[in-house]
C-alpha cells in the first residue's frame, strides 16, 4: 500500500482507518446499547456510525486528490461480492424449495420470519441483477 499524502494529508491507510473506525463506534455502540438496555441510543449510534461510514466510504474517493482504491481493491470486492452471492444463491435454490414442500406437506409452517428472509433474498437478487443489468449498459 502506497503511504502518498494529498493535499489534506489523507492516505489509503488513513482512509481504512476512519471507514472502519467510525463502523466499529456504532457496532459497539449497539452492542452496548443492548447490554445496558438502551436499545434506541445504541440503535441510533449504530446508525450514525453506519451512515457516516459508509458516507466517508462512498465520498472520499471522489474528493481525494490520492486514489484511495486501486485495481486490487476492486479485484478483491468483486471476488468477495461473487462469492458472497453465490453462497447465498447456492443455499437459497438448496433450502427454499425444499421449506415450501415441507410446508405444502403439513410437515411445518413457513413462518413469518423464515417468509421475510426468503423476500429479503429475493430482493437481494433482484437488485443485484437490475445493478449488473446498469453497470453492462454502461460498459
């Protein structure tokens, strides 16, 4: 990794540093938040920390005069994003027909969790398919 500062003095590792910093705050702080039963001040610090993370994640690339990722960021994010969705398709085409048989068959009920799971999948994927269906258009 390349230590070249910007104007502002902003490097690659300073930029992981903050991303994951500001993540972990607000994991942390709904973490604690639940252990001491303040469920909405560690659900609200959660969101700060995921909201100004992902902010800084998704804008200082673009404000930095210093490339903050380079091609093995973005070789690496695909590899893991392929991976992640092909696990989550192999199990999905693995377990959700089955459920609905099991379920046809009297042998259990679909809940309404185990229903909203299969929705938030399919979601997933529908938005991954419109997603690559944009990024093809544009290469």
């Amino acid at each position: 990794m390349s230590e070249t500062r910007t104007e502002s003095g902003f490097t690659r590792q300073t930029y992981r540093r903050v991303v994951y910093g500001v993540v972990g705050i607000g994991i942390l702080g709904l973490l604690v938040g639940i252990a001491l039963e303040h469920h909405l001040l560690g659900t609200v610090v959660y969101l700060l920390g995921a909201w100004i993370g992902g902010g800084i994640a998704f804008l200082a690339p673009r404000w930095s005069d210093t490339p903050l990722q380079d091609e093995r960021d973005y070789e690496l994010h695909n590899r893991a994003s392929g991976l992640a969705m092909g696990i989550t398709m192999a199990l999905g085409l693995s377990i959700v027909p089955a459920l609905y048989v099991l379920d046809a068959g009297g042998y259990m009920t679909i809940s309404g969790t185990i229903g909203g799971g299969i929705l938030v999948a399919s979601a997933l994927f529908l938005l991954y398919g419109v997603c690559l269906g944009i990024v093809q258009r544009r290469s």
